[in-house]
C-alpha cells in the first residue's frame, strides 16, 4: 500500500506549504491538497510545484478550488459551493503521497465536519508544522492533545523558524512527541535550498518508522 502522510499545521501561514514541498521533492513522491482556499495568488500546489522538483503529474489537482482566502466552509458557502468530505477519497498512487490540510486541525470543511474530522476517519499518520515563535507551545500542545483524542497517529513536530531551543524541548517534553527536525527560514527560497535544508534538518528514518 502507498504511504500516506497528512501534514497539518497549528495555524495558518506558518509554512506548511514549503515543508509539504521540501518533504514530497525528497521523497519524490506525490502531493495533494484536496482543498484550496484562494485563487487569485499562488496557490498551494502551484508553490509545491515550483519548490518541489516533481513533475507536474506528482501534484495532483485539488477536489475543490474556492476563490476568496477564506476558511474552506466560508468561502464554499460564497462560492454556492456545498464541501462534502465523501468526495475527499484517498487516491493509491505509486509512491509515497504527501497530503495537505488548510490551517489548523479545527478548521470548517463546511458546517458540520472539520478537517480533524476528516483526518480521524483516514487514520492516516500525522506530521504537525509548527512555528518556533511566541505562543508555539500552547497551539502546539493543545493540536497534540487534539489529535490523540481522536486516536490520530501522529509521526511527530516539524519546527519552522528560528531555533527556539527552549520552546522546542518544552513540546516535545510535555507532548511527548518526537521532533522532527527544524526547517529554517530561507533566503533565497528555491528548490535547491529547501532541499539541501530538508536533507541537513530532518531524520527521513524516524519519519519512515511513523509510517508503519
């Protein structure tokens, strides 16, 4: 069976994009983002595609494409566009899928399902991204509690910023969680810095063993 890994985030716009990119180029797998909030910038997979180094048929199209950057079920009900998570099946894909949620875990697919939801029915493991800034730790610890309460396998935390060692060893102290690595800030951001960051910051082993 293919690995699958959901990678969700404590919040929005703290780099999960440019993880799931970094992480899908060095798995050389596939990425998919069933749910895109926002057209008029780039979008999601348009970054992965530029960041990654995969083909373009590794990205695979989103299930459904919303136009204001909005949460999903604002901007559906917007659009008279009605988000029903049946139609956001798992794809088998010959290599590893790298799958992407919008914002945060409690985020509204519509009115009644959130993407927690969705992820608990998928049992899919998890990699939560958080920030290294001030107030990392409580959004993190409380998505870790989150997540075990509804018996969703979580792989561990990937930091993005800058180093916070104190930060990082309280989450991983009191969630009792593997860290993963840290994905610093990058400038310039291209294809070969986040993939020579990926390859110097993250254990891929420990990622593998989260996925059996």
């Amino acid at each position: 069976m293919t690995k699958r890994i959901v990678i969700t985030g404590t919040d929005t716009g703290i780099g999960k994009t440019v993880f799931s990119a970094g992480l899908a180029g060095l798995l050389n797998g596939f990425y998919w983002k069933p749910v895109q909030s926002g057209l008029d910038e780039e979008t999601d997979s348009e970054v992965v595609a530029r960041l990654s180094g995969l083909p373009a048929g590794r990205i695979l199209p989103e299930v459904y494409r919303l136009r204001m950057p909005l949460s999903p079920h604002r901007s559906a009900e917007i659009d008279g566009v009605a988000i029903e998570a049946a139609k956001l099946s798992l794809p088998d894909l010959p290599g590893p899928l790298i799958i992407e949620g919008a914002g945060g875990l409690m985020v509204p697919l519509n009115r009644q399902t959130r993407f927690i939801d969705v992820f608990q029915e998928w049992q899919l493991p998890v990699i939560l991204c958080a920030r290294t800034a001030l107030g990392t730790i409580n959004h993190t610890l409380l998505s870790i509690e989150a997540l075990r309460a509804r018996s969703i396998p979580l792989i561990g935390v990937a930091f993005i910023g800058e180093e916070m060692a104190d930060s990082q060893r309280t989450i991983a102290e009191f969630g009792n969680v593997a860290v993963l690595g840290r994905l610093p800030h990058l400038d310039p951001l291209t294809h070969e810095t986040l993939s020579r960051a990926m390859s110097d910051f993250f254990d891929l082993t420990m990622i593998a063993e989260g996925c059996r």
